[in-house]
C-alpha cells in the first residue's frame, strides 16, 4: 500500500508538470504572437504621414463636429463599461482586448494611395466586433485614432467624433450583426468571419462619404450627389482593401484558435472545432 500511494503521488505530480508545462509553451506562443502585433504597429509608426481616408484636422465645420462628437458618446460610454465587466470577470480577456486595440491600430496606419488622388486603409476592427462585440470596439477605436490623430498626424481631434462614428461605431455594428446572423447559418464559418469584416470595412467608407456629403453638399445633386463622388474617389483601393482586411481576420481568429483557447473560451467565443 506505501509503495501503490508512492506511486500515485508521483504520477499526479507528473501530470501536474506536464500541465505546467503545456500552460507555459501556449502562453509563450500567445505573448510571441502579440509581440508580433506590437512590432508590427511600432513600425508602422514611424511611417511618413499621408493624406488618408480619416477626415482631416480642420475639414468638418464645427457643426458637423460637434454633431458627431455627441453622437458617439451613448456607445463610448456603454463600451467602456462593456470592456470594465469583461476584465473584472476575467482579467485573461486583457490580452486579447489588447491585441483586438493593437490590430485596429496596425491596418488603419497602413494608408494606401489611391489612383483619384486619395489614400484608404484598412480599419481592423471587424476582428473586435467579433470578439466583443461593437460598443466595446469605439472605446478601441477612439483610443487609437486619438494616437494617430496628435502622433502621425492621421486624422484630427476636431473630427475625432465623425472618424469615431463611421471606423469605430458604424462598421463594428455591421461586423457584428453579419457575424450573429450568419452564425445561425450553415455558411462556413470563415466564410462568414471573411465577410463580416470586409463588409464592416466597406460600410465604415460609406457612412465617411456620406458625413463628407452631408458637410459638402453638391451644388448640383446635393447630398446624394455629393457622396456618390465621394464613393467614387475611394472605391478604387478600398473593395481590394477590404477583401484583404477580410483575410487577414480570419487567418488571426484561426491562430487565436490554436494558440489562445482558454483565452476564447473565458470571453464566451464558440471555437470552431466545438461548433463541428
């Protein structure tokens, strides 16, 4: 009987450093993979500035910012106690809550010019959308483009509400219902996290041109004029942009899903293989 509990104090306690083990190799992953987010948003940091698709400091009349400013205030508050519960519950959701930040910030410094003179980018918060949900997304996002806003001089504060609503608002909510309404669906579900994102990318465009119309109504035509042409200048490099963004989300939810699940399963995500 010594010798049969000897043993069995021996074999939990391997299972236990074998446990151990496991835990220290996956969190060894998780922290590489958002180092490499990190790294990837320090260099884009430094990049030159360019006139890209955020409205610019100064190019909104003060109407129109303050209008937006106040619009975005009901899902910034509710986002910031959506995020405050989240890590009360789990203080492990962190580091996807930080990564989710550090992915919008990436893809939208990334500004590609466009043949009409413009620059569009990607905006990365379909990926927040999906893992959150939209209000907690404006918190991110409005973080990020006050970031860019004093330190790349990529968009500005006196349009930091309008950027707010269309980037971070707007096309979250978008994300978000294409990915609960198709999640109901037999549509794979990359197909639908692809689509949720780039969709999400394509409408925070539309709701930018229409803020630029309604600001800069066409003398003739007026507002829907206006932001036909506005459509017009950024559709070029933003249809090939948002399929882009669209991939881009699901190659990191793929990794998220080999290398985080604990972390997935605590903010309540359905895991692909549990869904199979």
């Amino acid at each position: 009987m010594f010798f049969k509990k000897k043993e069995k104090e021996q074999e939990n306690k391997m299972k236990k450093q074998r446990k151990n083990n496991t835990e220290i190799i996956k969190n060894k992953k998780i922290t590489w993979f958002v180092k490499a987010v990190y790294a990837a948003a320090a260099i884009l940091a430094v990049a030159p500035a360019a006139n890209a698709m955020h409205i610019m400091e100064g190019y909104l009349p003060p109407v129109f910012c303050i209008a937006w400013g106040i619009a975005c205030l009901p899902f910034l508050v509710f986002g910031f106690r959506t995020l405050n519960r989240r890590v009360q519950e789990n203080r492990r959701s962190i580091t996807l809550i930080a990564m989710a930040g550090a992915f919008v910030f990436v893809l939208s410094s990334l500004k590609i010019p466009s043949v009409t003179g413009s620059c569009s980018h990607m905006t990365g918060t379909g990926l927040g959308a999906i893992l959150f949900g939209p209000c907690a997304v404006s918190v991110l996002g409005i973080i990020v483009l006050i970031f860019q806003a004093v330190l790349l001089a990529h968009g500005g504060l006196t349009t930091l509400g309008a950027n707010c609503f269309s980037m971070a608002i707007a096309g979250p909510i978008l994300s978000w219902l294409i990915y609960k309404g198709l999640s109901k669906t037999r549509i794979n579900r990359r197909i639908t996290i692809f689509l949720a994102a780039s969709l999400g990318d394509l409408f925070t465009y539309c709701v930018t041109s229409v803020q630029l119309a309604l600001a800069y109504p066409s003398a003739q035509g007026g507002v829907t004029a206006s932001a036909v042409k506005f459509l017009g200048v950024f559709a070029p490099t933003q249809l090939p942009l948002a399929v882009i963004e669209g991939i881009l989300t699901v190659v990191v939810v793929i990794a998220l899903e080999s290398f985080a699940k604990s972390e997935l399963k605590a903010i309540d995500f359905e895991i692909e293989e549990e869904k199979e």
